[in-house]
C-alpha cells in the first residue's frame, strides 16, 4: 500500500518515463541519446527531488509540447482534405499532447508549490 502510495506522488514523472519508452521504441534504434538522456535526468528527479530540477523539467516538457502543438498544426494544414489520415491525426495528436501537457502543468504545480514556513513559537 505504501508503494502505490508513493507512487501517486510521482504519476506525472512515470508518465513520462512511460512517454520516452514509447518514443525510444518507436525509433526503432537501441542507441537513442535524447531519450537516454531524458531517462536519466527524470529518474535523478525521483531520486533526489530536486525542486529546481522539477521545476526547470516540467517547464521545458510544458514549452516543448506547445511547440509540437503547432507542430501538429502546421502537418495538418497541409492536408489538402480533412481525410480519415488527417482526423487520425488531429485525434491521437490532441489526445497524446493534450496529456502531455496536462502532466507538464501537474508537475509544474507539484515542484513549483511553496513549502510552508515553520511558524515560531512566542512565549508570553
């Protein structure tokens, strides 16, 4: 119970080790940098939450995704008609960097809150 406990903390953090998994499969090459780097740098997130780290990562997923937004903006203007190509595209592509950047401001809040103060204890 402790584990699944744990685990709910860090559900935007799987999530994209999930995503990058799925991105490294999908290239189709063992020796992947991009994704081994963006392995090695969430799995130092989980193990040392670093709060700057959270911060700067969720940030950089968020404006990453923003821009494979227009990205996919962009692909689907050069379709000539709105084929069932191009509503796949617009349905998979909406859904995939609708949750990608759902998890990018989740995690943005959760590494970005502010940790209450202790508060001092006045004697009288």
């Amino acid at each position: 119970m402790k584990i699944l406990k744990h685990l709910r903390c860090y559900h935007s953090e799987l999530y994209f080790i999930a995503s990058i998994l799925y991105y490294w499969i999908l290239t189709g090459t063992l020796l992947n940098p991009v994704a081994a780097v963006l392995l090695i740098i969430l799995a130092c997130l989980i193990i040392f939450k670093n709060r700057v780290l959270g911060i700067c990562i969720s940030a950089l997923f968020l404006l990453l995704n923003i821009y494979m937004v227009l990205a996919m903006l962009s692909e689907l203007n050069e379709f000539e008609s709105f084929n069932a190509r191009a509503k796949q595209l617009a349905i998979f592509g909406s859904l995939y960097l609708g949750l990608n950047i759902a998890f990018s401001i989740s995690m943005l809040i959760k590494w970005g809150r502010i940790t209450p103060q202790p508060k001092a204890i006045h004697s009288i």
